[in-house]
C-alpha cells in the first residue's frame, strides 16, 4: 500500500499566502512527496492564485493536487460590516474549501470571486447562504481554531456550534467534515470529536502547513518577523544578540514580544508518524482522522488543465478578410497606397498576421484605440516595437511610420516565435478608466492582471537585514555600488559585510524568489468571449491609476500564467502627459480658435532643438527629468534622429560606453567609421555606433546572412543570454556570413561588441515613437508657454513637483494670481493671460470645500463670506478660513492683507518666494534628492521646507520634485525656510550653502565659483579646496571637515585630525591647490594622512 493511503495534507498554504506562507507550491509537494504522501492540496488564505502553480508542480513530480482555499467566512452575511463599529464583533472566520472535481472547482471560483466583490470587507468573505448556493462538488472542512464552530467552542456557545455544524451537514452531507488540529487547546479538539461522534460528522486531522520541512522553521519565523515588523526590545544589544548561533534565540532576544510565532508548532509537512505523534500527546488518539483525509484524497477527480487556447473575442465575418479591408483603407487615408514599397510592406505583414492567427488581437486593439479617439481621448503615437508595424500605423493604432524611420516589423512579430505580440498603448491617464469600461461594456468579460513582486536584489538584503537590525547606514554603504543579488554576491565592495554579517547572506539567500507582494499590471487587461471565470480565479483590487472605481476584477495570475492560458494581455496605460497634451491643446483651441494636430506638425523645427540644447526641459515629456537633461546639453540636439538617439542614451550604462563614442562622433572629435559600407545606411544616423537592438539585428541579416526571424533571436539570446549552447551556434553562423564580406577578426570584434552593450542597446520603434512625445510637449511649451504651463500645473498632483513648474512658469515670465473666493475655480484656470490657483491647491481645502465655496459666491464682502460659511451644514470648516486668510484668498476691503501672507505661500500653495533665473548648467551638478547618499560630497539643490533645531544642531529638510531629505547644520543657522538653496553636502551634513538670489558670476565665494567653473586648472593629484570647516571634539581637540575637488569637479569629503590641523590652516584655506594623501580609516572615513 502506498504511504500517502495513511495520511494526505488538506490544509497547506504556500508563498501566495502573502508573508505567511513560506514556500512554493513546488517545495511542498515534494515535501509530501518526501514524506511518502502522493496528494496534497493547496489552501492558501483567500486566494487561488496557487491553483494553476500547483497542478504543474504536482504534474512534474507524479502527486495528486487538491485544489481548495482557506476562504474567509462572515459569521453572519457577506455585507455586514458590523466590526467597523463594534469592535467586539468579529468580521469573519476560517472555513476550508476543496474541489472534489471540475464543477467544484468552477464553483469556488465563483465563491472567491463574490468574496472579493460582494463581501469584501479587510478579507474576501463568502457567507452560508452563498456557500449553500456554490455547493456542487465541493468538500468543507469546518476550519482551524478562527474557525466558526471552533469559535463557538471557545465561547462555551455549545447549541450554536450544534445548529451550524448539522446545518453544514444538510447541505454538503458526507462532504462536510470536522477539523482539528494537534496545536488546538486540548479542550477545543475534545469538544469538536464529541460533536463529530454525536451527530455522525467525519473528523479529519489537518497540520495547517506554512512551511516544507522542519528545516524550513527559522525561515518562517524570519518571515513573520518582516510581516509583522514587530518592535526591537529596547534593552536587546545588537552585539550581544550577534554571538547568539541559535537563530530562534537570536529572534526570541531581539524581538520578545513579537505577535505571530509559530516556532512552538509544526506547521510543516509532517509525516503520518510525525502528525500522530503530536496529536498523541495532546491526548488524541484515535486513526480515523486520518484515514478521513486519504478518503478525501480517493474522492479527488483530475481537473482541466487549461493551456494554449483561442479565447479573444472574434468577429462575426472574417478576421483575416476584416483587417486587411481596414490596413488597406487605412494606408489610402494615409496616402501611402500609390507607393510600391508601402503596399509591399503591408501585404507582407498581413501573410505574418494571417499566417500566426493574429487578426482578432489587432482588430480588438484597433476598436479600442479607435473608440477613445472618437470619443476625444488622447492616444500615444505609439509604444514599444509596435511602433515597427505598418499594419499598427494603417490601422491608427500608432502614428508613426516605420517606413520612413527604418524600422523593422520583425522586432516586433517574429514568424518562427508563437507568442503574441505585445502592442502598449497609452491613454490620458484620468480617462483610462473610461476605456477599460469600453471594454468591459463591449466584450463583458474582461479583468486587469496580477503583479506579484518578489525578494530579489538589493531588497532582498536589505530585508534580510532588518530581521537582524543590521544597522541601515552599514547596509546603505554596502548596497550603494550595486544592483542586483549577483553584484552583491561577487562585488569587492561587498565583501567586507558579507564577512561581518554571514547570517544576513544565508538569510537573503534563502528568501529570494519568494513571493513578497501582490498588485495591479500597471496596463494589462485581459479580454475574453467567455466568462473568465471558467479559466481562471477573479479576485479583485484598488488599481493606483483609478481613483473612481473603487476595487476592480483582477485575474488572480500574472501576464505569463494567463498567456500560457490563452488569455491574451491588452496594455491600456494612464499616461499624464496625454492628459497635459489634451489640455493644452485644447485650451489652444478655446483660446485662439485653433486646431492643432500634432502628428501633423514638422518634427525639425530648429528653435524647439535649441531650448532642449540649453536644458529648458521642465515639463518636457521624459527630458525633464536631471540625467536626461544633462546629456541633451551634452550631446547638443538637431534633429529628430538626435532626439531618439537620446533617448536610448540616457539609459543605465549606456553613456560609459556607446554614448561617449556617439557624442564624440557627432562633435568631430572622433572619426566616424563603419565595420562595412554594407552597415551605412542603418548606422549612419547614429555615426556607425550601434545603439539600438534593431541595429543588431539589421548587421545579423545584411552582414551576416541571417533570417529576420533568426536576427531577432539573437537580439534576444544576446540581451538575455539564456542559452549558451544557442548563443555559441548563433555566433558561429554570424561570423561564418559576415567573413564573407569582412576579416573573421573583424567579425568577431563586432559580435563582441553585441554582447558588451546588449544591455545598453535600445528598442528604436520605442525611442521614435516617445520621442515624438517630447518633442511634441516641447514645442507646445515654446509656441504656447502660458497654455502648456496651466495644463501642467492643473495634472501636477505633488507639491513638490508643482513648486518647480512655478518656477519654471516665473522663468518665462508667465503670470500666475493667487487664489481667491470670488475668482478661483476648483483647480488651476486661465483666466485672461494669466493662470489662477484654485481653491482646492489650498492646503486644508479639499475638492469638497472648494465646490461648497464656489456654490455660495458671490460674497460682497469678508464679512458675507463668513455668514455663509457659519450657516449649519455650510460645508466650510474654520480650518479651510483660517488656511484662505493665512494666504490673502480671503482679502476684501474688510479682511485687508496684512503682508505677512508672503511666509505662508510655500505651506499653503508651494509657491517659493525666491527668484530663479540660472543656467540650467549650474542646476545640473546637482544631484536629486531621490538619489541622496549619506556618504561622501556632492551638491544639492532645492527648498527648504523647514529647520527644526536642538541643542547644538538644526535639522534642514530640503526638498525638489523628486522627495525629501533632511541634513544637519549648526543650531544657529542662517538657512531661512522658504528659499532655494544650492547645498554642499558632506556626510550628510551642510558644508556650504549659497542663496538662488546670490549666485552670480562675478561672486567671491568659493562655493560659487565651483557652481560656474567647467573644471579646475589643476596638476595631476592636485586639488582644489572647496569647504574647510573647524570643530571642537568632545576632548577639545581641534579639528576639520573638509571637501576637496579634482580637476574634473569631482568631490571628496576627509577629515583633518588635530594632528595635521595647523598645517591644514595653512595650506588647505578654502581656494587654495594642495596636494594630499588620503587614507581610509576602519569605519570607511576617509581623513587627511599627509599634506605634501
């Protein structure tokens, strides 16, 4: 007899058990594997995004899979919400479900599904009557110690626990079972069994699994403790705690009072004997619980497996017929049709389209775009290799032809791949939801997408971390110049902490590729021609994009899982510039009875190149933002092709290596060159440096003799480098066609560079079709300043970035009135040539307040103002009039501002009360908040919010549209809130600081003169000293802080000790060269060893 027939797990939760549980579906099914089991279910909390997980892991290692839930259970109805004012009343219970068969499985669907909808309430929550209703094929066990019955156990509620236990036997009959479990107080087991023998009810032994193998416990615990984020006991020492080699008792030290711990339990995936065992001295001994679970496994009927089918909606005539009748039209109203190379193009894509069974999947897209552009919803010109199709740009479903911009449709769909093509789509962001109920209106079946995020890379260490309270700065200075698990693992630079702290790595390790999160696709809806549910778990929740909606229908699996399915994704994105551009344009037409239609306008306009030269980029779709803006001053721009080639350039690593090249090229300074004339007329625009992946791919096909569909593979085993073996053959059929036009060194001179900058190398279709995005919001910008800078002003949702944009509007002269009662709309408004704040831009002044005032205007005078605003039920709060009179918004000849309405502008409206009018050079050495490091020198730049002092410190908060930050300086600080600051910072702490206002060129101050300077006239290890800052040590030893620049303007920060200080005073005064030896001290300060 097989070992499973003595015992089968019926209630397991895995890593989809969000923080709870520890392991994959794979881990536990061969831990029962492992314990002689061949069946398992899966029963995570609330959820059935294990299912499909399960059916293949338990497919591969030959166990039988159960497939049920631990569902939540109201323990009155589905919509009762009774808890949210009486905390005495418990929202729901425990209750176990599994799928006897098909039919149960559809109706546990179902079950979740309402659960997530209808009873939602902090858990997706079924009640009986609903549970009475979906009850065809399905198996209840009555649930754990949160159970209903086990709670009425434990409240002495005897007759109730009676009443429902023969009312879920009415129901389910022999499907309905009793649990315990052998960590239940004795006394609960007991009184179960006796009500179980009493009114013939089958017990079962369950173990409640939340981990694989006993081994597995400390991993749990850690778990828990990142779940739970308990509190650090106080008197704990981190040291002391360090010596410690039980992990458990490390835990238990640091964190006593933890809430959740199941170190006391085996919840893990015991063995018959194991399970006994426990259940024995707890004073349960009797077989039949667990021969109950081996007769539930025997009843278990294989389910469906669902892969690879045709699920999209098709149409009612032909789809093949029906999208090449559209491309045809559409490539006429383009007048394209006379040209021989157009139509070839199209025709060729159609036999793909045809030939791959793709035509329902572009006509479904097709229909979506086209509804939002009738009914005035900005589109994108197009995202993403679609961008490379004609088919795409004769259908409207982009605007950019890929034609005259040279790119490839095989990038895009390759004929030897089965997957579907991935067309992205962006939309205004505040009317994506108006396409999605598109959607749903018209094919009814329709669900976003799962995200899960996982413990990977630097987060994974840091996590790991912080279950031992590693302290952050230790962590912060060892992740700093790395990016993923492997650089940490392998890096130089980490080896000092991996020595120091092994327990943090063995951790990290262990926890990685375990599921941490759950979210929303940020664009990815399936649609379907029938009900979801039959395929896949619907679950639902709060998508970030919408606002509006509330909770939405959420397939429970992730873009793979449901492709692998046959649920094809469509990409619906929110993209605020779309909404920026729609306002604009808009308020162009309002204004001076103009239409603009950008696709239209010429993408050569010399002026709006210049102002993206000179780093005017605020408000500049992606240019904006400070790495971008550099290196379009850098690079200088011209063209369109310059414009693309930015934006493949300004990626990660890109610059240290194919940019400087290209950079160099197009200034002169280097020769331009090509490997062969062959590969002129793909290179040439980019000065024969390859910095797109379809350059690639075009060498593989015209130098190296390749297929398109061959080409694009290797674009993809070269960025992915997933099969050696693959990659190796590739690379020999390269080199083999391309030596018949160059030398086989040559060749593979070239091929080694594919694989140096595959991961540099950029998508061109995305490049072209974004940067017609920035260079259309740069030319509304320069043609239409006051208009584009309302717009942006009205979508701009954070403070901080809006106080930019109103620098940005002061520099171009624009006129923006304060808010005001009688003249202010809810939002920003233009209002004759200027733009108004709204009275809902007021701090404390919701969208609500700002309506309840405008429905009461006109107001004569203050005094009216306040009479309607006492009136009961007047809407406006003290708090909302205490915040209008701090700013002025509430001025007439009765409340006269008083002048001191100045301070409060920063609070209450961001409006910085400084002037700015700088080179955006000067701006651009400054590092972003969001990549503040508390190491080392650098500058910053922005507004000080506020400074809040203590004895012998003042704590500034500095803040720019990417965060904030707080940094240290002396208690009495000159540093006023409200102005911008260009900061010198060292080691988190002000070395220097100059007003916006007091930076000239003429200016004597040494911090000041570093802003203007391209670079230092110095000697080779010379260096200039910009910052020497004496203090006194707590011994009375004097001392320095000082920050020292190269040649290059790049900064060091050391300290001088008292030893070497009065020959610092000497030869290291601010502006003076010195010449130093710098040595690294055991904590990583960095001091002066030598003054030469």
């Amino acid at each position: 007899m097989a070992e499973y027939m003595k015992f089968t797990h019926l209630h397991v939760h895995s890593y989809y058990s969000l923080m709870d549980g520890l392991n994959s579906p794979k881990e536990l099914a061969q831990a029962a594997l492992d314990a002689g089991q061949t069946a398992i279910a899966i029963t995570d909390h609330g959820t059935l995004a294990s299912h499909r997980e399960m059916q293949i892991a338990c497919k591969e290692l030959g166990v039988k899979p159960i497939l049920g839930v631990e569902a939540y259970i109201s323990p009155t109805d589905r919509f009762d919400k009774s808890s949210k004012t009486d905390k005495s009343i418990q929202a729901y219970n425990h209750i176990i479900l599994l799928a006897k068969n098909k039919i149960g499985l559809e109706n546990i669907n179902k079950l979740q599904e309402i659960a997530w909808n209808e009873g939602f309430y902090h858990k997706p929550r079924i009640d009986r009557e609903i549970l009475k209703e979906y009850s065809d094929g399905v198996i209840v066990l009555s649930g754990c110690l949160n159970g209903l019955i086990s709670k009425c156990i434990e409240r002495q509620e005897f007759s109730e626990a009676k009443l429902m236990l023969k009312d879920f036997k009415q129901t389910f009959g022999d499907d309905f079972y009793i649990e315990v479990q052998s960590h239940n107080p004795i006394e609960v087991n007991t009184k179960l069994l006796e009500l179980a023998d009493e009114l013939n009810i089958k017990p079962v032994a369950t173990g409640d699994a939340h981990f694989a193998k006993e081994a597995d416990r400390i991993l749990e615990e850690a778990l828990l403790i990142l779940s739970t984020s308990p509190k650090m006991d106080r008197d704990a020492d981190f040291d002391m705690s360090r010596n410690m080699k039980n992990m458990l008792d490390r835990f238990n030290y640091l964190y006593p009072d933890r809430k959740i711990s199941f170190q006391e339990y085996n919840l893990f995936i015991q063995s018959r004997e194991e399970i006994e065992k426990d259940f024995n001295k707890s004073g349960i001994v009797r077989t039949d619980i667990y021969e109950n679970t081996v007769n539930i496994a025997n009843q278990i009927e294989e389910y469906d497996f669902y892969q690879g089918l045709d699920l999209l909606p098709v149409p009612k005539t032909n789809a093949d017929e029906k999208l090449a009748e559209m491309a045809r039209e559409g490539l006429e109203s383009l007048d394209l049709a006379g040209d021989q190379k157009y139509l070839d193009r199209l025709e060729e894509e159609l036999q793909v389209i045809k030939d791959k069974k793709f035509a329902s999947y572009f006509l479904v897209i097709a229909d979506m775009i086209n509804w939002a552009k009738q009914n005035n919803i900005m589109v994108g010109p197009g995202r993403g290799s679609a961008a490379g199709s004609l088919v795409c740009y004769a259908l409207g479903i982009t605007e950019v032809d890929p034609i005259q911009y040279d790119l490839l449709f095989f990038r895009f769909i390759n004929p030897e791949r089965n997957d579907f093509p991935d067309i992205d789509t962006d939309f205004e962001d505040r009317r994506r939801k108006e396409v999605k109920d598109y959607l749903k209106k018209k094919f009814k079946h329709v669900a976003s997408i799962s995200t899960f995020t996982y413990f990977k890379d630097k987060g994974v260490v840091r996590d790991a971390a912080r279950v031992f309270m590693v302290p952050l700065q230790e962590v912060n200075r060892a992740l700093k110049p790395v990016d993923t698990f492997e650089d940490f693992m392998e890096s130089p630079n980490t080896k000092e902490f991996r020595t120091k702290y092994p327990e943090v790595v063995w951790l990290a390790e262990r926890l990685r590729g375990r599921i941490r999160s759950v979210g929303v696709h940020a664009a990815g809806v399936v649609v379907a021609k029938d009900d979801l549910r039959s395929y896949a778990p619907v679950e639902s929740r709060e998508d970030a994009q919408d606002k509006v909606s509330g909770r939405i229908p959420v397939v429970a699996y992730d873009m793979d899982t449901v492709a692998d399915i046959g649920l094809i994704k469509l990409d619906a994105l929110g993209l605020k510039t779309l909404s920026v551009i729609s306002d604009t344009v808009n308020s162009i037409k309002n204004r001076y009875d103009k239409e603009i239609y950008l696709p239209e306008i010429p993408l050569n306009d010399p002026a709006v190149y210049q102002v993206l030269s000179e780093g005017y980029t605020k408000g500049v779709f992606q240019a904006e933002a400070t790495p971008y803006t550099n290196l379009l001053m850098k690079m200088g721009v011209s063209t369109f092709e310059d414009l693309a080639a930015s934006n493949a350039l300004v990626r990660p690593g890109a610059m240290n290596t194919v940019g400087a090249s290209y950079i160099n090229r197009k200034h002169g300074t280097e020769a331009v060159q090509y490997v062969h004339d062959i590969m002129k007329p793909f290179t040439e625009n980019t000065y024969g440096v390859i910095i797109y992946q379809e350059q690639v791919m075009q060498a593989c096909v015209y130098l190296g003799g390749m297929s398109w569909s061959e080409a694009d593979k290797v674009r993809k085993i070269i960025g992915k480098k997933k099969d050696a073996k693959e990659f190796d053959q590739f690379k020999e059929q390269f080199i083999s066609g391309a030596t018949a036009h160059i030398t086989q060194k040559k060749a593979e001179a070239l091929w080694h560079d594919f694989e140096a900058h595959a991961g540099y190398s950029f998508n061109r279709s995305h490049a072209v079709a974004y940067s017609m995005l920035s260079y259309w919001t740069a030319w509304l910008k320069h043609y239409y300043p006051l208009d584009f800078m309302f717009s942006i002003l009205k979508n701009e949702g954070d403070k901080d970035a809006r106080t930019e944009y109103l620098i940005e509007a002061k520099r171009l002269g624009l006129k923006v009135l304060l808010p005001h009662i009688n003249e202010s709309d809810i939002y920003f408004s233009l209002q004759k040539d200027s733009i108004r704040f709204g009275l809902a831009e007021v701090k404390f002044i919701s969208d609500s307040i700002a309506n309840k005032i405008i429905e009461k205007r006109p107001y004569a005078n203050y005094a009216d103002f306040i009479h309607k605003a006492s009136v009961k039920g007047s809407g406006i709060n003290s708090r909302a009039i205490s915040a209008l009179n701090a700013i002025g918004g509430a001025a007439f000849d009765d409340n006269l501002r008083d002048g001191k309405e100045k301070e409060n502008y920063y609070e209450y409206l961001g409006i910085p009360t400084f002037n700015l009018d700088l080179p955006p050079r000067i701006k651009s050495q400054a590092r972003p908040i969001s990549e503040f490091d508390d190491l080392g020198a650098f500058v910053m730049f922005g507004m000080v919010k506020s400074i809040k002092r203590g004895t012998g410190w003042a704590r500034v908060e500095l803040v720019d549209e990417t965060g904030a930050i707080g940094l240290f300086h002396n208690e009495q600080t000159p540093i006023e809130t409200g102005q911008m600051y260009f900061i010198l910072v060292g080691d988190n702490r002000i070395a220097k600081y100059v007003k916006v206002q007091d930076i000239t060129p003429d200016s004597k101050n040494t911090f000041v003169d570093f802003l203007y300077r391209k670079e230092y006239d110095l000697a080779e290890k010379e260096y200039m000293v910009v910052d020497f800052t004496p203090y006194k040590t707590k011994a009375g030893k004097t001392m320095a802080h000082i920050v020292l620049s190269d040649k290059d303007k790049n900064l060091t920060r050391a300290i001088v000790f008292s030893s070497l200080y009065k020959i610092a005073l000497a030869k290291m005064r601010e502006g003076m060269k010195c010449q130093v030896i710098i040595s690294k001290l055991d904590d990583g300060t960095l001091n002066i060893k030598e003054i030469k």
